[in-house]
C-alpha cells in the first residue's frame, strides 16, 4: 500500500528545498550576490530617505482639524504679481459682511521686519521667543492645542498673551502659569491667558507665543489702513460653500473699501494645506512652489532604485548561461515554468528581503546627516503608513528586479539548452545591452544636472551684488536703542574695527514694501509698483553701493531730509532721460545709484526708493554694521560687550548679512548637494552593474581570447575587443542623455532672471565623464583577461 502524502508536507519539503538551493547559488556566484545587494540597498536606502522627506512635505499644515474648510486670503497685485499678504480691515470685514465665512483673523507674521524675535522677562530671567499677533478666533481656526485656557476667550484682552508650554518652563520653570504675568521688551506687562503644547515640526507656521491683534494696531497704527499689505488674513469658510464662487465675490472687495482708489487689487482664496508646496504664482496663475523640489527628489530616488534593479535583472540573465543545465534537468523530469520560476522569485525576494534590511541600517547610520542637509527632524520609527510604504516599494522592487530573469530563465526549452542555443534565441545579450544603456543614459544625465547646478549656485554666490555683503553683520533694534537710534550709532562708530554703521526699516535680502507713485507725464495704465526702503545717512556708504549719478544723502545738506534717491530700474521705470531734480510723488529725486540685488536670482531688479526722512515715513527696524575684514572676531566681542552695557536686559544677537543672503538659496543648495550625492550613487551602482557584466562577458569569450591569442593577437588587441563591447552601448547612452540633460538643465536654469549659460563643454565633460568610469569599470577585467595563458582559455568547456 502507497502511503499518501499530505500536500502541505510537499509544498513544506519544496520551500526548504528551494530554500537549500537559493544558498548554495548565493555562495556559489559571490560576486553577483554582493553586487546585487550592495546596489538594491543602496537605491532601497535612497528611496527610504527620501520618502521620509517627502512624507515630512507632505505632511506640512494638514494636521488641522479643519484643514478642508482652511484658507488664506491672497492678493494679485497688477504689475507685482501674487502676495500671501492683504490688508488689515479685511479680516473683519469677512467675519461681518460674508455670511459663507465662519472665522476670520489677521495675523502679523514673525517674518515681519522689528517682529521676529521679543525679549520676555519674568523678574531676572530674559527669553528672546519668537512670537506674533493674532485675531481673537486664531485658536478656533488654527488646531494648536490649548493645555490651559478656552479658545473663545484666550485673546479677549489685548493686554493677554499665551504662550507654549516649553516657554512657560522657560520662564517659570512650570506650565501652571495661568493669570501670572510676564514683561515684553521690558517695557509691557501682559497676563498669560493660556498655554498651548509645543507646535509640531508638521506647521509651516512656527511661533512660541501669540498677542492679540489690537496690540499691533497700537504698535503700528498702519496695519488698520486699508491702502496698506502687511499682515495675514486666514478664514475658515462654513462646510458646503463654493471657493469659485465665494472668490469672485471678495474679488474687488479692496476696491469698493477705499472708494475705487485700489483698483489693481484684487483678492481670492487659496487652501491653507496647499499654500505651503504650491505657492508660487506667475500672472495671477499658481504655477508650482515647493511641490517642484518634492517632484525632483522622488524622481531622483527612483532612478537610483531603478538603476539598482538594473542591474539585478542584468546579471541574473548573464548568470542564466550558468544555470541551463540546473533548468534543464529540472523542465526533463517534469519540472513546470511556473516551479521553476517561483524558485527563482524566491531567490530574488530573499535579495530584497536582505537589502531591505541593510537599507534600514544605512538610513538609521546616515539619517542625522541627511537632516543637516534637508534642515529637517526626520525620524525612521514604526508607523503604519510608513510601513504599508516600505513593504510596497520592496513589492515593486521584488517584481522590478526578479520579474523578468525569472520568466526569462524558467522560459527556456530544455532541446534549446542541450543545443547551446539559448542566448542568440533568446536575445539575452540585447536585453543586456538595452539595460547598460538605459543606466547609462540616467547617470549621464545626473552629471549634467550636477555640473550645471554647481555653476550656477557659484554664479549666484560669485556675481556682484551691487553692494558688498561681505564683513557686514544686522541687528534688531530694540530697547534704549529704539529711543535714539542715531545717538547709538554715534557711539557704536567709535569702537574700534567698526569700518560704518547704519540704520534703516530692512535688511538688504529680499524686502518687499511696495507702493504706486507718481510721476510728471506718467500713464495712467502704468501699474509700477516701487521698493520703499526707509535709511539714514550713512546706509548707502555702509553697504558700498555706488552712484550712477547725483550724490549720496549727506548731513551737510538739510533739504536732503525731503529729497529721495532711486535705483537704475526706478529710472527706467519713470521714462526720463535725466530724472535727477525730477519729482516722484512730490519728492525730489536727488541721485540714482546703480542696481544691486536685494531679491533673490530669481526675480528681476524692482525698482528702488530710498527715503530718507523715516519719522514721516517708518521708525527704523535694525542696525547694520561693517567690520573690518580680518578683525571680525574682536570687533563682535568688543561691541557684545558695549551693547549690553548700552542697552542691558536685551541680549547682543547679531546676523551676517552673507549667511541671510545664503538662506534665499537654501533650496537650491539642497537641490545640488543632493543632485551630487545622487549622482555618485547612480554612477557605483551602474559601475558594479558593468563590472558584473564583464566578468560574466568575459568568462564567455574565454576560449575566443585563447584562440586569438594563438593565432597572434597582441595584449593590447584584446583589451580592445573587449572594451569595445561596452564602449558603444556606453556613447549611444551618451546620444540619448545629452539631449534629455540639456532639456532638464534648461527647464530649471528658466527659474532664474539671472543665470548661466549653457555651455558646450558642460555636456563634453559629462560624456567624457562617462565614458572614462565606464572604461574604468572594465579595464580591469580585460586587463586581467588579455595576461591569460592561451593553454588555459583552451581547457574552459
């Protein structure tokens, strides 16, 4: 009697079986093993990172409990583009007038110049915190939770104040601060309403305390009138309410409020959740923001995976030539595709499953790193979403990778085997062929982005400014400074290493107080909109501008307190041929000094006004300070120490204008440290992949080189012959990426007003970079293979 055998104690003896198998081929093909695993970690590790960023992107002011129903209210400017910014009043006309909107509140952001930073004082203790002004409903709208305090009422009071918990410890060493009261910039005292928990990394909006807004108008009467743009206005609109409608509505909404006098203004609504990656408009139209960078960073990471599956399917279909037998044998005693092929998608999940796990090491080891050059908090710890992601890309790498050798090596016919005709009928050579291609192409086409965006990052850090940025350091003004700004910076001069000192209402990057003026013979369709930077005598001398024409502001002259001076583009702007004595808006234009940057690459150069004159115009926001090149260090001790003496309580924080001026590029930054670390990840794996091959290449033309060896070919002959089997996969690589590199480069340099030009030898270098790695890659293996003792090549079956 046949015992029977359960078939889950078959399906049970074949795993182990396959299992067996999958380690022996392991050990027995070392070299593809650790190729394989090295490559498929390295591009796994890669796409984890950077699915980590753009989880943390994405992720950026959702968390609200009202996130759909969210928004903040824009303005299109005609002749200034899009503003995130809007008048004061809006607000409040919103919450009365537009029955569709359940909240709306004004804030004024920490990004304000004089408003970034407070001193809070609790008896000896002084914390500088970062802190802004808010409607009465910000924490109804806005899902920052309260610990102590009701939403309703925290900013009842203009005189309240509430504040997160980290700076209640700060300043009291205990969160029951409730009622007490604390004192700002040592001159208002304000009784904390409430407590709210630490704002999560997920805002963009970042703040350790919050005033009410009738506050700012006291503080700045200027945010009331509704012929200025200054502070936001965010709205939660009531559930069921039509966004197109409701912006067509707001539409001339300034207009009608100042009596037709804005005409250019124009508002509408755009979600809050979305602002944060799509907030940059061209003509009134979105057109991308943040969004773009999240696009890059994921397509770069998925060439690096791909190229790692590469080379996975193409040295598992080399190593095929090895295996025919096994199949063979295997398909004659009645083995089916289907086994065969489960058997070698075994081998490939074991492959991934192992990558998978160096992958985690590798961002576990590199992940602080990579937050240093992302400036995020990036944390690789168990949550679900990031574990269904995780165990998807493995899936789709397992079946990227194994898919295809393992129905191209189960395919083969066992007479075809036996025939030794497998590769010319299968075509495995071409497929091969086709893949070094395809990873030659993509890493070419990285060496390009990374040659163009390095020079165009030294074009921006290089190109002269218009003023020199370089020994100049910027301060807030604040304390005793704020009472007689001029009689401080008499003073501060006569410290030694103080090359100028100066005052105005901005820093020099990136300023954006813009206002429509006037002007003799000016069209009335003319929509020029002009920086207004408020200065005092020496700003100009101190940030070394030069003058085109006329003179700088001098205290020798008192009519030059109501005279102003302009930019070249304000010249141009205006149409004179010789504007100096000209008026702009009933002030006499006194000089013109050259251009200089003071936005990013980005944008062209806006035109300029200068006033001089600041009590009529705006109380002035920080110092600026040159020092004398070399002696930086003992100059900045030297005037610590004056500072806290001239204004104690305050502390003596200081920035480098060159560091601010950096921070406008930190995306771009980013985006070329990455593109070159991608770059050199894509440019190993596709070499091990080559190296792989021409092991496997060779091995096969072991007993050709024997031959012609014999019959007199030279060392040099066949190291030849084999180079020119991966040269010309390697130039029609080349063919095909310079085109895509030269389109990629361009679409991106497009972003800038002022930039590079492409030139030829940028895509020279990269083809002759290419090739040299590729050359590189095989030389050793054909070096290697044209010593071989032709006796030997002819003994290899």
């Amino acid at each position: 009697m046949i015992p029977i055998v359960s078939q889950s104690i078959i399906e049970k003896h074949m795993l182990k079986h396959n299992l067996l198998l999958v380690i022996r081929n392991f050990r027995r093909h070392k070299t593809t093993f650790f190729i394989n695993v090295i490559g498929l970690s390295t591009g796994l590790a890669c796409c984890l990172l950077i699915y980590l960023w753009v989880n943390d992107e994405m992720a950026k002011d959702k968390f609200h409990e009202n996130t759909d129903q969210l928004h903040i209210v824009m303005e299109k400017i005609e002749g200034m583009g899009v503003l995130d910014q809007t008048s004061g009043p809006v607000a409040d006309i919103l919450a009365q007038e537009m029955p569709e909107v359940e909240y709306a509140v004004p804030v004024a952001p920490p990004t304000w110049p004089g408003f970034d930073s407070f001193i809070l004082t609790v008896n000896d203790r002084n914390v500088k915190s970062v802190g802004q002004y808010v409607g009465k409903d910000y924490f109804n709208i806005f899902s920052f939770e309260l610990i102590q305090g009701d939403a309703d009422k925290v900013l009842e009071d203009k005189n309240s104040i509430v504040i997160s918990e980290d700076l209640a410890l700060k300043l009291f060493k205990t969160t029951d601060v409730l009622g007490k009261t604390l004192e700002l910039e040592h001159e208002h005292l304000f009784t904390i309403s409430g407590i709210f928990k630490n704002i999560s990394p997920s805002s963009s909006i970042q703040f350790d305390f919050a005033l009410s807004f009738e506050k700012c108008e006291e503080v700045k009467p200027w945010v009331k009138d509704w012929n200025s743009v200054g502070p936001k206005v965010y709205v939660m609109l009531r559930e069921g309410t039509d966004l197109h409608n409701f912006n067509q509505k707001i539409e001339g909404l300034v207009e009608n409020k100042t009596g037709g006098k804005e005409k250019t203004r124009h508002l509408f609504l755009a979600k809050y959740a979305e602002h944060y990656l799509y907030g940059e408009y061209e003509n009134g139209i979105q057109t991308g923001g943040r969004i773009e960078y999240v696009q890059l960073f994921s397509i770069m990471a998925l060439f690096v995976l791909f190229i790692a599956c590469i080379n996975f399917m193409n040295l598992s279909t080399a190593e095929a030539s090895y295996r025919l037998k096994e199949v063979g044998v295997k398909k004659s005693f009645g083995a089916s595709r289907k086994r065969i092929a489960s058997q070698f998608f075994g081998e490939s999940l074991i492959m991934v499953v192992i990558s998978l796990i160096n992958a985690f090491i590798i961002v576990l080891l590199i992940l602080p790193e990579f937050n240093n050059i992302t400036g995020k908090q990036l944390t690789l710890k168990p949550d679900f979403r990031i574990l269904v992601s995780i165990i998807v890309i493995a899936i789709i790498t397992m079946f990227m990778a194994g898919g295809y050798p393992s129905f191209y090596i189960s395919g083969f016919n066992p007479i075809t085997i036996l025939k030794g005709r497998s590769e010319t009928t299968l075509g495995g050579h071409q497929v091969r062929k086709g893949l070094v291609i395809c990873q030659f192409t993509l890493s070419i086409i990285l060496i390009v982005s990374v040659i163009v965006v390095s020079h165009q990052i030294d074009y921006i850090q290089n190109k002269p400014l218009g003023y020199n940025k370089d020994n100049v350091i910027y301060f807030e003004i604040e304390g005793q400074v704020k009472k007689n700004p001029e009689l401080f910076l008499s003073e501060l001069k006569k410290l030694s290493g103080i090359v100028n000192a100066a005052s105005t209402t901005h820093d020099m990057v990136g300023h954006n107080w813009s206002v429509g003026l006037n002007w003799e013979g000016k069209d009335p369709d003319d929509k020029t909109k002009f920086q207004l930077m408020g200065v005092n005598f020496d700003f100009l001398e101190t940030m070394g501008m030069e003058m085109k024409t006329g003179r700088f502001f001098s205290r020798e002259f008192i009519a030059d307190t109501t005279k102003t001076i302009i930019n070249e583009a304000a010249a141009k702007a205006i149409g004179f041929e010789d504007p100096i004595g000209k008026k702009l808006s009933g002030i006499e234009i006194m000089g013109i000094v050259k251009n200089f940057h003071f936005k990013s690459f980005h944008d062209q150069i806006e035109p300029q006004v200068f006033i001089l004159d600041q009590k009529s115009f705006a109380h002035p926001t920080m110092i600026m300070v040159r020092l004398d090149a070399g002696k930086e260090v003992e100059t900045i001790k030297q005037l610590t120490k004056f500072y806290s003496g001239y204004n104690p309580g305050f502390p003596f924080d200081y920035t480098f204008l060159d560091y601010e001026y950096q921070i406008q590029y930190a995306a771009e930054q980013r985006v070329s440290t990455l593109s070159k670390y991608f770059a050199i990840l894509t440019i190993i794996i596709s070499c091990l992949g080559l190296f792989g091959l021409s092991i496997f290449t060779i091995q096969k033309k072991t007993r050709e080189i024997g031959i012609r060896k014999i019959l007199g070919s030279s060392d040099l002959g066949i190291i030849q012959l084999l180079s020119r089997e991966f040269t010309k996969p390697v130039l029609t690589a080349i063919g095909i990426a310079l085109p895509f590199g030269f389109f990629v480069t361009s679409k991106w340099l497009n972003e800038f007003a002022y930039r590079i030009n492409l030139q030829w030898w940028y895509f020279l270098l990269a083809a002759i970079l290419g090739l040299i790695i590729a050359w590189v890659t095989v030389g050793i293996q054909t070096l290697k293979a044209s010593r071989i003792n032709p006796a030997d090549c002819l003994k290899v079956e």
